[in-house]
C-alpha cells in the first residue's frame, strides 16, 4: 500500500473557496502564501469537490506536501412549488400572493401563462446547508421553481336526457328531488347561502396559506363559526375524510358538542380536493345539528362517526345545496377521483336540479 506522507507527517494544507455557477469550466485565481495560481475550476461540482495541487504545502525535511483545495458550489437548493390560477388570470397576467413556509412573497404571472408553465425566480429558494469547513458568508440562496396549475374558470354540469339514465340512477334522481323539498321544508330556503363559493376563493387561499387556509372559508360560508370544530391530517384514515362528534351529556340529556374533521394527507396537494373533501365532512355537522336525530347516550360521552348510506347521500346533496358541490365536479374531472357516495353522472345532474330547486336554473 503506497503511504500518503504528506497526511501521515500533517504536511498537507487545507484551504476552502466558494465559487458561482458561472465559475464552473472557467480558471479561477487563487491567492495562497502571498502568491497567486491559476485553478481550472471543473464543469460539473454537486455540492463540493477537493482538488490536489501538488507541492503547495508544509516543507519539512524533504518532505513537502500537498494543498488540498476544497471548491464548494455556492449555489444553494432550489425548492419546487405550485401556484393555481385561474384560466382568465393566466391569460390576462396578474399577481399572486403565495405562501413559503414562514414568509409570503407577490408573484407577477405574465400574460398569456398557461398550465404546467414553470416561473423561475431567482434567490428565492433555500440556502446551502452550514458546514464548518465551507465559506461562512456569501451564501447564495437556491431558485424558486414555481409550476402554474391552471384551472377553468367554471365548470358546466353535463345533464343528459333523463330517459337514458339507467332505472337506478332514475331512482337516485327521484330521491334527490323528494330530499331537497323534505330538507327545504326542515330548514328553509333562506338558510341556503344565495351565491357560490368561488372556485377562485379556494385557490387564493390555498396559496397564500397552504391547505389548512381553506377551512376557515367554508367554516364561514357554511355559518359554523360559532361551532367547536377542529381540523385535523392523518396518513393512517382509510378514507379521504372523516368527521368525528363528540357529544357531552348531563343527567342522559345531550348538552354540548365538538367535532374533529380528519382529512387523509395524501390528498392536500390540490386545494379543489381539499375543498371537496371538507366541504363532506363538515355537511356531517350540519346534519348532525339539524337534520339528525337526536344521538343515542351511554354514560357521559358519545363518540360517533359517520352512519348509513342515506345519512352520506343526504350530506353529499347538502353540498350541492350550499353550493360548494362544484369542487367534487373539479376533482372528478381534474383527477377522475370521484368523492363522494353516488356516482358521478348523478352529482353532474345533482347540480342543475339544486340550481333549479333554490334558484334561477343552470342550463345543461
């Protein structure tokens, strides 16, 4: 085995540089013991790269070493994100607020953008991790690589002629006309909002405030500010949502209630299925504060999940009556996952009736 006598004697020299992108290929001056040498800088550095420049270190006896040249890339890391917008929004231009962690900056979409069209944004990315042997100083940050996730600006149910629906679907839409009379009846047209929440509400809130933004908006739209409930992910939910009720009694009467919506994580990368799914769950509230029955007690507390088929079916058809039913349509057609408890051609259909049930009719 050849000995290295230049470690084994401590001869060798260390010396640390940062060098740009722009550096890379190029010779790079160097001043080391008051002289000045010539480095080829090479093409390709990942992170670092150690460089052994012959003779430029300790003398000792007849022994002279080495000068390790350690050349780090000061470049940074780039991080990835996703801005949606509207169809009208990347045509015209505009600017968007987004969110990166702690921090939120204004993006100037140039006109004419479409889906899938990257922004670079210089410097706005993260920061070579610290190393003691690096360069303390001057640490440039990475790259913004923002992708743009363009969305139509509305979307048309697809309502078809109600003689080629197969004899259950004729069944299913036979209910859902019978369950909104019954539904209005309970509760009253005027307890339905008049306007939708927007596609664009959505989208501006997933940006600017990550996915747990939306909550609040539908919190709001939905009147249930003044309810205990509380938002949750998990990985390990089977489902893509769920809506837990806790209900507190005295004496066997039901006093209070809370509720925690659980929202599974694979799903929080695109704001319209996090709409989609929260609007479901928190319908369950409103069923359970107005339409169900009162809830069986044992002992002090009752804890209760989701029930039957008719008890989904029914929240699935208060989204569309409180015009959040949009998003499943988005998320049917964006990702053909379908969420929800009928299949898809009945929930396009279940938004031309609800439009035509509590308000001017939508055109199919």
């Amino acid at each position: 085995m050849k000995c290295n006598w230049g470690n084994l004697f401590g001869l060798n020299s260390q010396r640390s540089i940062w060098v740009g992108e722009e550096d890379l290929g190029r010779e790079k001056e160097i001043v080391f013991k008051r002289k000045r040498y010539a480095v080829k800088i090479p093409h390709d550095i990942k992170q670092k790269v150690v460089l052994r420049l012959k003779g430029l270190g300790r003398t000792r006896n007849t022994q002279t070493g080495d000068l390790l040249l350690h050349i780090w890339l000061n470049k940074g890391e780039d991080i990835h994100e996703n801005l949606w917008l509207s169809e009208t929004f990347a045509r015209n231009g505009w600017d968007k607020m987004l969110s990166l962690g702690y921090r939120k900056i204004m993006v100037k979409i140039p006109a004419n953008s479409h889906d899938g069209m990257t922004i670079r944004l210089k410097g706005l990315g993260e920061a070579l991790a610290f190393n003691w042997r690096a360069p303390k100083i001057r640490r440039r940050q990475g790259n913004l690589l923002l992708k743009l996730r363009v969305y139509p600006d509305t979307i048309r149910p697809r309502y078809g002629s109600f003689d080629l629906l197969s004899t259950e679907d004729m069944a299913l839409e036979s209910w859902v006309y019978q369950k909104i009379d019954e539904i209005v009846n309970k509760l009253g047209r005027s307890y339905f909002p008049a306007d939708p929440l927007g596609a664009e509400v959505i989208a501006d809130r997933y940006n600017e405030s990550g996915w747990r933004g939306i909550f609040p908006a539908l919190v709001e739209h939905l009147k249930l500010a003044q309810r205990k409930v509380y938002l949750e992910a998990s990985a390990s939910i089977t489902a893509p949502g769920s809506c837990r009720q806790t209900v507190t009694v005295n004496n066997n009467i039901p006093t209070t209630s809370s509720y925690v919506i659980t929202i599974n994580e694979q799903f929080l990368d695109n704001p319209f299925t996090v709409a989609a799914i929260l609007a479901h769950e928190l319908c369950h509230v409103i069923y359970a504060e107005k339409l169900g029955d009162p809830p069986l007690v044992v002992g002090n507390i009752l804890l209760s999940d989701q029930g039957s088929l008719e008890q989904e079916r029914t929240v699935d058809l208060l989204t569309f009556m409180f015009k959040i039913g949009e998003f499943q349509l988005r998320v049917a057609r964006d990702t053909r996952l379908r969420l929800g408890y009928f299949n898809q051609e009945v929930f396009e259909r279940m938004q031309v009736i609800v439009a035509k049930k509590l308000g001017a009719a939508q055109k199919p």
